[in-house]
C-alpha cells in the first residue's frame, strides 16, 4: 500500500499535474451536468415536436385517403410509401402487436397524439413481426395503421452521445494541458533558476515578460541575482585584502620571532600561534572563494584519494586503511576536492581517537555504484551525538571541550560542504556502528 502511495507522489507534489487534474476533473463534472440537464430539458419539447409530426402525417394522410379518387389510392400509397417512408395496412384483430420500445419520450407522445386523434389510438413496435413506429387510425369505420421508418421518432442513441461527449471532453483536456503548462512554466523556470544558484551557476535571466506577476516576481528574482552576484565580487575583493593586510605583518611577525633572543619554548610557542592564525585566515578564505563550475575539468578521484592517503599516512599520529576502486572519474576541481579530502583527514586526526589512544585510525573507500562515486571517510574515535549531527555543518561550530581547544576556526565541515553542493553532490554525517563518525559525499560519476 506505501509503495503504491509513493508511486502517486507525483500527483501531490507536481504542481503542473495538479492544477491539469482539477481541470480535468471540472470539465468533466461540467460536461456532464450539462449533458444530463440537457436531456432533461429538452425531453418534454421534443416529444411534443415529435407529437405534432405524427398528428400532421396521420392527419394529411387520412384526409388524403379519405377524398381521392378510389381508382388513384393505390397509386397514392404507392408514392407514400416510396417517397414519404408511410405505408398504410388495415388493421385487423388476428395482428399479432408488440408494444413500442421503452422511451422516456413515449409516454408524453402517447398523450399528445391521443389529444388529438382520440382515446383509443394504438401504438406498435411490431405488427405481424414488421418493426416500425405503428400508429392506428379511423377512416369512418374501417381502422388502418399507419407505420413509419423508426428513425423519424428515435432519439439520439446513447453511443452518439458518448461519442460527442468523448470528442469535446479530448478537447477539453488537450486545452487543459496547455493552460496548466502555460500557467506552471513560469514557475518551472523559476526553479530551475533557483536551482542553478544552489549549485554555484548563474542562470540565465528569467524573461520579464507575461501577466504583471510574473514579470514583477521575474525582474525581482534577476535583481536578487545581480545582487548575489555584486555581494560574491565585492566579498572575493575584501577578502584578498584582507588575506594581504594580515598575512604581511604575519609575516614580519615570524621573521622577528626568528631573529628574536627568545628562549625556546616561548619561540615555539609565538610560532605555533602565529602558524594557527595563518591557517585559520586560509580557512576563511577557502570558505568564501567562489567556485568556477566553468572550469570543472575530468579528474581521477581515485588517483587524488590514493595520494592523499599516501601524504596522510605519513604523519606520526595517523593509521590509513584505504579501500579505493581504480578508475573512478567525476567532473570538478582537483583543488577543491583535494581540500575536501584533507579536511575530511584532518577532522578525522583530531578528533577520531579516543582519549586513550595516541594513534587516529581512519578509514577511507571509494566505490562507483550506479553512475554515482561514493566516498566514506570515518575515524574510531567517540562519535558524535545524533542530534548534533546536522548543527556540525554549520560555519564555526566545535561541539565538545576538546574540540573547543584545538586548533581550527570551525569551518572545516562547513567548507567541505559548500564545495560538495557546488559539485553537485551530497555531504552526510553518521555515526559509524562500534563508535566514530563516517561522512559519506555522493558525486556524480563523469
């Protein structure tokens, strides 16, 4: 039954089909009210109409009869019967009659003709098994029937009007197709456009054009993205000063350090601060530069995995277990993914080891698994609380004591994550089984 329900998730989230289905479904409802209160309508008016003609061909024919001459009736009935579609037979009692069809017009017509012709007309469908619509009739005191074609009296059959109905309602929902996609395309295009800022692109500007809605939602949304675009280069500009106003008199710092008579331990101390500082300025940087997708290039993740494991494993603190498949390609920077992959290490190192270990033991695989690359990068070391998990990602953010106390600004995480949707993939956190904390990224495969 779920899947069944998910299999009609589109119904409910797809704003094209929605609005095409409410269409659909008043069209219908209105076709056939209208068909029903049209029946209705004009069922007493065609009865009455059907009435007067069968009165008009009895009594013109009766009259007719009644004063031609006795040689010329035959040829009189003759040109009935060929031209007019009336032939006329006397009735007698041995006729064997079946009643006329069940019609909602029968009862009316029976009532009108009777008016007027008299109380004990008879009507026929079969008269001495011969079909017709058979209406009897006095010349003096012989009694005659009179039968006509019964297509002059039937209505309409319920296949043509199935038939029309079928044509007007294909109509109907072809013009419904085309008002619910003129009506979501704007919208459409404006999600797609969203969509393209969320992955780092610039899209094309949305046409200012259409109802005063849309061209006022469509020229506020360009606006915004100009304004996106202006806040990104003005931020790319301060941040270069900034990165040369601090680093130069970082630099000046480390060379009178160097050149200072100062004991050793307070050298290594200075040192190791200024060293910090310069690090946390570069990650600032790495947060806020902006990403080029024009520039993505094919790039071997499984060649750059295995050689960042490789530089990793050379520090004295860290253990790698590398489980990487060969020939793993995805479409993006080499540097951003190099960073992704250090910091994803260096997180691992600091703080995926337990307080009685020396040694962060990490964890490092890399599949291809349909037409996706899956990295997991996990540490041994406590984990982190389930409910703390997404607050990770967040821009400096360090959860517990130890972490507060170590090096870093708290934008390792935050940086890997914007470098990740800026390749069209996915970051998540979890916490591994026996302990430790697995970030899992999918990127498409090129």
């Amino acid at each position: 039954m779920r899947s069944k329900l998910n299999r009609l998730g589109w119904l409910k989230s797809g704003l094209l089909w929605r609005t095409f289905f409410l269409l659909a479904f008043l069209i219908t409802a209105s076709l056939a009210a209208w068909v029903a209160s049209f029946r209705v309508v004009e069922r007493t008016p065609r009865a009455q109409q059907l009435a007067a003609q069968i009165i008009s061909i009895v009594t013109i024919t009766r009259a007719a009869l009644t004063h031609s001459a006795p040689d010329l009736r035959r040829e009189l009935l003759f040109d009935l019967a060929s031209n007019e579609g009336i032939r006329i037979y006397p009735l007698e009692k041995s006729d064997e009659v079946e009643p006329p069809p069940d019609n909602v017009l029968l009862p009316i017509l029976r009532d009108t003709v009777r008016d007027n012709l008299g109380a004990d007309t008879k009507f026929a469908g079969r008269v001495n098994d011969v079909a017709g619509f058979w209406i009897s009739f006095k010349i003096e005191d012989d009694e005659y029937w009179l039968r006509l074609d019964r297509e002059r009296i039937e209505r309409v059959s319920g296949i043509q009007w199935l038939g029309w109905g079928t044509i007007t309602l294909l109509m109907a929902l072809v013009g419904a197709v085309f008002i619910s996609r003129l009506i979501n395309q704007p919208l459409a295009n404006l999600t797609a456009a969203t969509r393209a800022i969320a992955a780092g692109q610039r899209p094309p500007p949305l046409p200012e054009s259409g109802p005063a809605e849309i061209r006022q939602a469509n020229r506020s949304f360009n606006q915004m993205v100009d304004d996106l675009e202006r806040v990104a280069s003005d931020r790319a500009v301060i941040l270069a000063g900034i990165s040369h106003d601090l680093r130069t008199p970082l630099a000046r710092m480390q060379l009178e350090v160097e050149m200072a008579h100062l004991p050793d331990d307070a050298r290594k101390g200075m040192q190791s601060d200024l060293t910090q500082m310069d690090a946390i300025i570069g990650q600032f940087l790495d947060y806020a530069r902006p990403t080029d997708v024009a520039k993505f290039t094919r790039v071997d993740l499984s060649g750059l995995l295995t050689q960042t494991a490789e530089e990793a494993a050379r520090l004295p603190d860290v253990r790698i277990d590398a489980r990487v498949a060969d020939g793993i390609h995805v479409q993006g920077d080499a540097t951003d993914l190099r960073r992704v992959i250090n910091n994803l290490i260096e997180n691992a190192r600091r703080y995926g080891k337990k307080e009685d270990e020396e040694i962060a033991t990490i964890d490092i695989a890399c599949r291809l698994e349909g037409g996706k690359a899956l990295l997991e990068i996990a540490d041994h070391g406590d984990g982190v609380p389930d409910s703390e998990l997404e607050r990770l990602l967040r821009p400096f953010t360090r959860l517990n004591v130890a972490r507060s106390q170590a090096n870093g600004s708290g934008l390792g995480l935050a940086i890997v994550e914007r470098i990740v949707k800026r390749h069209r993939g996915e970051l998540k956190l979890a916490n591994r089984e026996g302990g430790g904390l697995k970030a899992g990224i999918t990127l498409p495969a090129a």
